[in-house]
C-alpha cells in the first residue's frame, strides 16, 4: 500500500512540475474512470457523464500545477471529487440556462402567427436581395458615385456631400440618380433569377 501512495505521490509530483505525456497518460490510466464514476453517481447519463469527464480532466491538467498535496490535509481525491462536483454543478446550470432559453424561443415562435411570420420573411427577403445587389455593384462604380449614394441615403444634405466629397451638387444628383438606377436594376434582375 506504500508503494501504491508513494507511487501515486510520485505521479502528482511530475503533474505538478512537468506535464509530461506519459505521466499525463499514467494519471488518466489511473483515473478516468474513477472521475466517470463519481460524475455518473451524480445521476447524469452515460454521455453527459463521458463528456464530463473529459471535463474534470482538462480541468484537473490546468489547474495541478496549483494543488498543494498534503496526505493529512488535503487528500488528491477530496480536491479531485470536488472538482468533479463543480464540473457536474456548471453543466446542470448550463443545461437549466439553455432549457430556459429554448422554451422561450418556443413560446416567441408559438406566439407568432402565420401573417406575422410572412410579413417578416417579406422584409428579410427584401434586405437580403438589396443587400446581395448592393454589394454586386458598388465594385462597378468608380470615383464618387457610390459614396454620393450612400450618403444620400444616410440623409446627408447634399451641400454637405458636395462639400466633403469635392464635387458640385448637381453631380451629387446625377452620380446618385445613376447608382440608385443601377440598383434598381440589380434587384430586379436578382428577383426574377431568385423568384
């Protein structure tokens, strides 16, 4: 039994000060299934308590370097079966957190009707297709155009354009005149290709 705790002690230590793979491979021989054990004896199933303990382990490889072992104090198994215990506290909480969150989205989606669920697809289907055009043409574009365009629809008065932009402010109306023209355009073509 001696041998068996001197042993023990001995893996710790190198946890501890190396990390190295064979004793990480030692310590998982040693203990993966005790550490399945104790999560599975906290009524979680085989999977949940598979994944677990994949946890517990990589939790346990992060954080040895700071266990003080002390076989009077501070047993190895008392640090471990504690943070097996946390390990298992976490994902109770998580799953109850992801419960809550789903039955919420459930309740909104129950909630919404038919009408209302069409309205909005409408609109998304309506920014998506300007979207998708938007960006196919404003490469074609060269010089100002495109920013005309778009500081015009950000409501930017179109002295202001002219102004930062260097242009006079009827080419700030032809220059967005023919890039909204354009998209126009491309939405159109978009919609039939798509529809």
């Amino acid at each position: 039994m001696a041998e068996l705790n001197q042993t023990r002690e001995s893996l710790l230590y190198r946890l501890k000060n190396s990390r190295d793979q064979l004793s990480w491979n030692e310590f998982c021989t040693a203990y993966e299934r005790y550490i399945y054990l104790i999560v599975r004896g906290m009524s979680l199933d085989h999977h949940d308590a598979e994944d677990l303990t994949q946890d517990v382990l990589l939790k346990v490889y992060k954080n040895i370097a700071d266990y003080e072992y002390s076989p009077e104090s501070s047993k190895f198994r008392t640090w471990l079966s504690k943070i097996c215990r946390n390990q298992v506290i976490d994902y109770i909480r998580k799953i109850n957190a992801e419960s809550k969150r789903v039955e919420n989205y459930y309740k909104k989606a129950e909630q919404m009707t038919l009408p209302e669920v069409e309205q909005m697809a409408e609109a998304e289907w309506k920014a998506h297709v300007t979207t998708t055009a938007w960006e196919s043409i404003q490469k074609g574009f060269r010089g100002s155009a495109a920013e005309c365009f778009k500081l015009m629809n950000q409501g930017v008065e179109v002295a202001e354009i002219a102004n930062k932009l260097e242009i006079s402010e009827s080419s700030v109306y032809v220059y967005s005149k023919r890039v909204k023209d354009r998209l126009i355009s491309e939405v159109r073509r978009l919609e039939q290709l798509w529809s």
